[in-house]
C-alpha cells in the first residue's frame, strides 16, 4: 500500500536525511557519484551497479586538475564558489558537502531527462529486498529517511520482501543503490531494469484478412503452420484423445492480447486475464484485460502491439472454429479441442509507457509471477528478457519454480552467445529459434544455458485488431519469442496427461526426447535438440515405444586395425531420427577381429526394446598360412584370424607356411618351430615351410615376427592349439607360443595382424608352457619321485614319509643363471651349497631333511624371484619362503615331507602367505 506523510514533517525528515547523507559523503573522503567526481582513490575505490544491459559501470574515476576539466564538469566559477561557500557557513554546511550535492543533484537530473531505453533502467525508482524480521512501516520509514518513498512491497512470498521505492528528485539511481545496500537491513538493492520482448526488431510484418475456409486446407494444405508438423503438435493431440484431463492453466506474461480477436476470445480466461496497472508513485493494482498494448489503464494503445496476441495465438489459437490457425497446445480437430489450456494472459508491458516505449521492468514481471502463482497457473510463458542480473528477478523465478510452476522463456535475439535473463537460469526451460529448414536462426542467442530448440522463424499466427484494423487478422513474427510458446503448450500437454510432472521432470523429459538437429550436421545446433512435442507427452504419460522395428543405417564395411570397430549408426523410428544416449544404447559383439560384427540398439527413456544390424570387418593385408597336420597333411590356405590345423581330432601339426601379400609395405615375415627330438629350427620366411614332413615329428612350439616397414605398422599375434592345454593365449611379435620340455604337440594355430599399438585379439597372458623350474625328490620307502614342475608337489602327505633328498634345476630357462640349493640334513645340520640338478641331501642312509634354501644367480635373479615351502612333521604347510630363505625347520627333529617350488617373475605377488615360513627352537 501507499505510504505518504504529512507534508510539513516529510520536508523536516528530507532535510534530516540530506544532512547526513552529505555528512557520510564527507567523511567517506568525497565519494564519486555518477558524475564522476574526483575521490580518494585508495579510501573510496568506486561504487559498481549493473546498467540495463548488463554492463558493470565505475563511479571511480581519473584524478584531473581543474585545467583539464571540460567547462561541464566545473559548474561553478571560483567566484561562484566562494558565494556558496560563504552561505554553506552561515548554513553551518562545508563547501565540499554542498559540491558533492550539487553534482548529484545535476547527474539526478540528467538522468530523469534520459529515455529509459538508454539507461536500461527506470529513473527514480530501485527495488530493495529486505529482511523478514523488518516491518513495511520500517521500510517505508527508512525510505523517507532517504528523501524517497516506499510504494508498496510487490512480492513478499519468499524469505525476502521486494519493495518498490522511489527515490529523491535530487539522487540518481545509483547512488541510491549504493546507499540502501549500505543498510543492514536491506538484503540487496538494484535498478529496476528494463525487461523487452524477443521478438525481432523490425516493422510488424503485414497482417492478413482471412477468409472462412476450412481450416484444414488453411493450415496444413498452404503450409502457414508448418511447425505443427515440424514438432510433431499433432501426433501429441492423438496421444491425450484418450486422456482424461484437466485443463491446464497457462500464463502469457507480455503485452496483453486481443480479447476480440475471433480466434482467441473463446481461449483466453477472461475473468483471470488482468493487466497490471500502476500509476506514478502509486501501487500496483489489476484491472480487467482490455487487449494488446493499452497503456497503463488509459483508452490509449501502443499501435504497434501485437506480441502478446501472436504469442496467445502459438499456443491455444480455437481448433474447429473454421478461421485462422490451430494453437499448438489446442487439440486440434480431435476429441480434445480445446480442451487443454486455460489460456491466462497478463499484460505486465502498460505500467511505464510514460517512461518506455516497448519494454516491461523487472517489478512488473515479479507482480505478474506473483499473480501467476495466486491464480494456480502451472505454466508460464515468458517471451520476455533482459541481460541485467537481476536479483530480484532470480528470487522471482526461484520462487515460482519452487512452488511447481513451469516456466518457458525465449532465449533472445542477439545472435551470440550473450546471457539473458530469466532464460538462463537453471530453474527455467531456455529455448533459440530454428527455421524450417532445422537451421539456427542467425539471430537467435544461443550457448551453454540454452536447453532446447523449437520454430521461430516465419511463424503464422494471431494477429491484434489494432494492427490491421481487421476483426480476424494473422501474421508472420520471428524470434525465439515464438519459439518459447510453442514449448509452453508442450509442456501444458505433458501436465494435461500427467498432472502429477514437476517443472524439473517436465524439463528433463522435453529435454531428453528433443531431436539432435546437430546430428545432420548443423555444428551450431549440437546440444539444442528440437522439440518433439508426441514424445514428450508420451514419455511424460509413461508410455514407452518399442525399438524392435527402427531402421538402422550409416553401417559400412571396415578395415580390419586390431582396435575395437564402434560405428555409429543412424537410427530412425517412423522416419524420426532417434538420439543415442537419450533414446537409446548402443552395445557391439564380435567388433574386435575380422568378420561379421554386430551392433545393437536397446531403448531407454521414452523407448524400450532392442534392434540390431550388422556389418563387415575385413583384413586390411592379406596374410595366409597353411599347415601339415597328421594323417591329413598340407591344409587348405586360411585368411588372418582362422583357425589352420584341428581341434578335438589328436592330430599333431608337423609343419607351417607363412606369408603376407598386397599389404603396401617393405619387409617380411619370419617364423621358427620347435619339433619334437629336434628342438628349435632356424627361422625361415614368405612361405617357406617350418617343420617336417614324413618324419611323424610333431611342432611343440612356434614363434613369429616382422621386419622392415611391415613391423612398424603391424603387430603379429599368434596363438595355438596344444595337447592337453587347448588354446593358450595370444603371443606377439617373436614371443614363443605352444609348451617345451613337456612333450605336448601342437593341433591347430590363429595368426593375426594388428594395427601398430592396436588391441591385442584377446588374453596374452598364458602363450607358453614351460616347466620354469623341476625337482625331484627322493621318499623313504619310495626312492626317486617323477619330476615335478612350476608349484607341483613333490613328496606325500600323511603318509609320514621323510624327504631324503632332492634335485632342482632350470630347464629351458629364459636368462643366463643357475640355481643353487642347500638342504638341513638329521645329524649333519646344513650342508654345502650344490646347483643345477645335483644331489642336495643323502640316499641309502634314512636321514630325515629338516630345512631347505633355494636361491637364483645371474640374470635369472634379476628377472625371478623363486618361492618355495614345505610340509613339515607335526606343522603340515608352513609359508612361502624366498630367494635363500630357511623353509622348514632347525633343533626340532622334524622331517620334511613335501616341496612346492614356483618361480614368480621379479617383484611379483607370492604364491600364498609367507608368515612361518622357518620354525628354530
């Protein structure tokens, strides 16, 4: 409510206000106010504000003299000076009190004579936010301290309460702001910024007389309405036909709309549509709609206005009324024609027309959000912005988002990536402006706040009767202005299936089922998908479509690079293109190595079920081989990554040929095997055989590698097919692969080439078997026991048999070095170190062994460590002992009766636990 004074104590408190005022300003070390007045640059470093269009200004300013001061800046001349000097004494005042004033009363001044459209704020008045636990009356108090006067609180529905203040004739905008943060008592402080429509600039394009035709032929058959298709408008009014519903309220917050127009008139909720009325220093208050650009509650009309009918039009235009258009959220011809929205309009543009041209302030808007809430609308279409930071804006927005309201805005038409406001705050549903074509509007904002794209080019729609002068008119607008309506009836849709959607579900929903435009290849569009408006109502109502019949394309054949094929395919479902990672996963089999790969596409989020396709990987060179194998003899020539040779038959390979053809590349490729009685062959190369034939030798290993420029661009993996042991794993580049020492033949044999660096085909761990260390040992009562490889036991277990002896050696060991052992024999205690397979212990004289040491020399030390334990009388198992360490026991008359040796590559993890691996007296 209006708070005023008795005129007598109001000049009295004015005159209370000033004094003090100018006396902070004085100790302050003469503040800089807006007129750029010279101050203590290290005790005063300036006052920031935030203009209209964003933009932070500086009180501070450049220390000048007087000679370099313009004749504007000094407005008193030394003898004027010293006349006013002489009267501020006598009015007990300081001569730089009353200059600091009179330069602020001049800025004031200047400032009140400037459009609002280039200050980007309203002169004379700011917004002040203030806490809870302070009264209005001690608001409005504080105003008037300030030579101003508290209007009314315009929203008091948060954690702080919006006061509009106008402030004192003789104090600009600034310095007000200044001073009100400087209170306790005031949360924040701002201008009350300018806030515009999103429509394009440009003269109104021309309006249209239409006539009764069918609307069908009107909007479908010429196209006018072609983004009803384009978002799929219709397919969603098929999807509530079987809904039952409520209509759903929808607040257009812009310049009104035209109550008369034939097309709207049925829509738009007359007894809620207000306009927000607020004379000069007066409060807000509503007054019936009267239609589209009347000015502050006068007969009067902006005769350009007709934004707010056009955006009235997008959304809930009358279906089956035989004129015009459809709205976008108006059911169309179907059962549920207009049976969606209950069409709110707010005309929150009329209050400053005195002041402005075409632009609302950020108080009207939070009135008009306030409103909005009080009258339940659950979404609101704002067509509407500013680039100041507002933060009584944001508080609005927060608070209407919080109370389960939705809220739409157009993104703006700067054509960059400039912040707007309230489009680009995380409560709120930004949305840029596409063509037909699925192209950005060159104009459109856009950037990382942005969510989602819509129509917004040559948009046909509702047009105010004032503009044409025609009952019925309609017309083409651009900008995302006409883009953010057609999400807000996408929204209302949603709620209409789904009452119980929150504005963040409905967000993430119309977020998730948007179609990617930058998947075709517009770069500028990645990441603002297109709404499509039947998926979100879908999705919405949780249903889901199954995938089992989309079409997948972009599949190709592949070269074979020994790294993981992943194409990314198109996917389409009724001809729309459907988005990976929101409408679907993707998965691959069989996409590691030549052949038939498949790809599979499962259905998340509006979508459920799977469809596959597949596609060709194939060598990129062209390596062959062929083998000898038993009883069949040379086999067929196979491709890289086919098996040569048999699995399951027992049949022996006896020799191998190898080659590469056509692959573009200087080098060659060499191989060797190891035949049984023969052991290693030489290396031979480019097919020549490797092995035997007619000798029934078997092959028991092989190893195989490039040279030259083949071996700089490829890797070669070779894996076989060994007796008892089946596949081992993939071996490269030289690496042995198959068994030594074990007598095991070889039966059959992969080889690839892998791109330089590429993923090997599978494991590479287990490539050859070989015993890495054997001993032998020998039992009371039994003598010598059988070599024992690699962790075996060697010995018995409860059958209270003594170890008497024991040989250990290396065969076919990978380095130099040999390996030297010691054992505690009963009687003798610890006898010389032995190595390399002799005798460590006694035979024929019934002596128990006690203990044991095993160590590594040479390189075999520097690339093993070697690990053994023991089953000792009484303990059982005791630890892994290493490299020299005692295992078993000393002084305790305790045989050994089993050993397990293993060797462990340098550094690696022990067999078991190494805890009480030694036990003494």
């Amino acid at each position: 409510m209006s708070r005023r004074s008795d005129k007598g104590e109001k000049d009295r408190m004015i005159r209370k206000g000033r004094i003090k005022r100018y006396l902070a300003l004085l100790i302050a070390g003469s503040m800089v106010l807006s007129t750029g007045m010279v101050a203590s640059a290290e005790e005063n470093p300036g006052v920031n504000i935030q203009t209209g269009t964003g933009q932070t200004q500086n009180t501070e300013t450049e220390v000048r003299t007087e000679t370099e001061q313009t004749e504007e800046e000094r407005p008193q001349s030394t003898e004027d000076k010293t006349q006013e000097d002489q009267a501020q004494k006598e009015n007990g005042q300081s001569g730089d009190v009353q200059t600091v004033h009179s330069e602020e009363v001049q800025a004031a001044a200047e400032e009140r004579a400037t459009p609002a459209e280039e200050l980007g704020y309203v002169p004379g008045e700011i917004l002040v936010s203030y806490s809870t636990d302070v009264s209005e009356d001690e608001v409005a108090q504080t105003a008037e301290e300030k030579d101003g006067e508290l209007i009314e609180t315009v929203d008091d529905s948060g954690d702080q309460n919006l006061a509009l203040v106008t402030i004192s004739d003789e104090t600009t905008v600034e310095t007000a702001v200044a001073e009100y943060t400087a209170d306790p008592a005031i949360a924040y402080a701002e201008p009350n910024y300018l806030m515009e429509s999103y429509e394009e600039s440009g003269d109104v394009a021309t309006a249209t007389q239409e006539t009764t035709d069918d609307i069908k032929s009107q909007a479908e058959d010429t196209g006018k309405q072609w983004y009803l298709d384009y978002v799929k408008a219709k397919d969603a009014w098929k999807e509530l036909e079987n809904v039952t519903g409520e209509k759903v309220k929808v607040a257009v917050i812009d310049t009104g709309a035209d109550i008369n127009h034939e097309d709207l008139k049925q829509i738009i909720d007359r007894k809620l549509s207000v306009e927000l009325v607020r004379e000069e220093g007066d409060t807000y208050h509503t007054e019936a709609l009267r239609g589209d650009g009347y000015k502050n509650g006068t007969g009067e009309q902006n005769a350009k206005s007709t934004h707010g009918t056009h955006v009235a039009g997008i959304i809930a235009a009358q279906s089956g009324n035989q004129l015009g258009i459809q709205g976008t959220g108006s059911g169309g011809e179907t059962a549920k024609a207009n049976q969606i929205i209950n069409l709110v309009v707010i005309d929150a543009f009329s209050k400053v027309n005195e002041k402005t041209e075409d632009s609302a302030t950020v108080g009207d808007v939070v009135k008009a959000l306030s409103y909005a809430r009080e009258t339940g609308c659950k979404i609101v279409n704002l067509s509407l912005g500013t680039q100041a930071q507002s933060q009584a804006l944001e508080q609005a927005v927060t608070e209407t988002y919080e109370s389960g309201v939705t809220i739409v805005c157009a993104a703006g038409n700067d054509g960059g990536t400039t912040a707007t406001y309230p489009s680009d705050y995380d409560t709120t549903i930004s949305v840029i402006n596409i063509d037909a074509s699925g192209a950005k509007s060159d104009r459109s904002n856009y950037g990382s706040a942005k969510d989602l794209s819509a129509p917004g080019t040559d948009i046909y729609s509702t047009y105010s009767v004032n503009v044409s002068g025609n009952e019925t008119s309609y017309g083409y607008l651009s900008g995302t202005s006409m883009a953010s309506p057609i999400v807000a009836a996408g929204a209302a849709m949603m709620l209409y299936a789904n009452p119980n959607l929150t504005p963040t579900q409905i967000k993430s929903i119309l977020c998730s089922t948007a179609v990617d435009l930058g998947a075709e290849g517009k770069d500028d569009l990645t990441g603002y998908g297109c709404v499509d408006l039947a998926a979100a109502v879908q999705v919405g109502s949780g249903q889901k479509t199954d995938l089992s019949q989309a079409e997948i394309s972009g599949l190709a054949d592949y070269s074979y690079t020994g790294k993981e094929i992943t194409p990314d395919p198109t996917v389409r479902l009724s001809g729309k293109r459907l988005i990976s990672g929101t409408d679907y996963t993707i998965s691959y089999s069989e996409n590691k190595k030549p052949g038939t790969a498949t790809v599979t596409i499962t259905g998340t989020g509006a979508y459920t079920g799977q469809a596959t396709a597949t596609f060709q990987i194939q060598d990129s060179a062209k390596l062959k081989y062929r083998v000898h194998a038993q009883t069949y003899g040379w086999m067929n020539w196979v491709t890289g990554g086919k098996s040569a040779g048999t699995t399951g038959e027992s049949k022996r390979l006896e020799s191998i040929r190898l080659q590469i053809e056509n692959t573009g590349y200087s080098g060659e490729i060499q191989y060797c095997t190891q035949v049984q009685t023969y052991g290693w062959l030489d290396w031979v190369k480019n097919g020549a055989e490797s092995g035997t034939t007619g000798q029934s030798k078997r092959l028991e290993a092989i190893r195989i590698k490039l040279t030259g420029e083949l071996a700089e661009h490829y890797d070669i993996y070779y894996r076989v097919h060994a007796q008892t042991y089946g596949w081992l794993d993939w071996a490269k580049n030289g690496e042995i692969a198959g068994t030594e020492w074990y007598s095991k033949r070889l039966e059959a044999i992969e080889v690839r080439l892998v791109e330089k660096g590429g993923t090997a085909p599978g494991n590479t761990t287990n490539v050859y078997k070989h015993p890495g260390v054997r001993y032998q040992t020998h039992v009371q009562t039994y003598g010598w026991q059988g070599n024992k490889f690699d962790g075996d036991l060697s010995g018995t277990t409860g059958l209270a048999k003594r170890l008497e002896g024991i040989k250990i050696s290396l065969p076919g060991q990978d380095y130099t070095g040999e390996i030297t052992y010691q054992t505690h024999v009963q009687t003798y205690g610890w006898q010389d170190w032995v190595k390399n397979g002799a005798l460590a212990g006694t035979t024929g004289e019934s002596k128990r062994l006690e203990g044991i040491r095993i160590k590594l020399t040479g390189e075999m030390a520097e690339h093993y460590d070697i690990y053994y334990r023991v089953h000792s009388q009484t303990y059982g198992w005791l630890g892994w002992a290493k490299n020299g360490e005692e295992a078993g026991t000393e002084g305790l008359s305790k045989r050994l009766e089993a050993i397990q040796i293993r060797l462990v590559e340098k550094g690696g993890k022990a067999p078991g636990s190494t805890a009480n691996a030694f036990r003494t007296k």
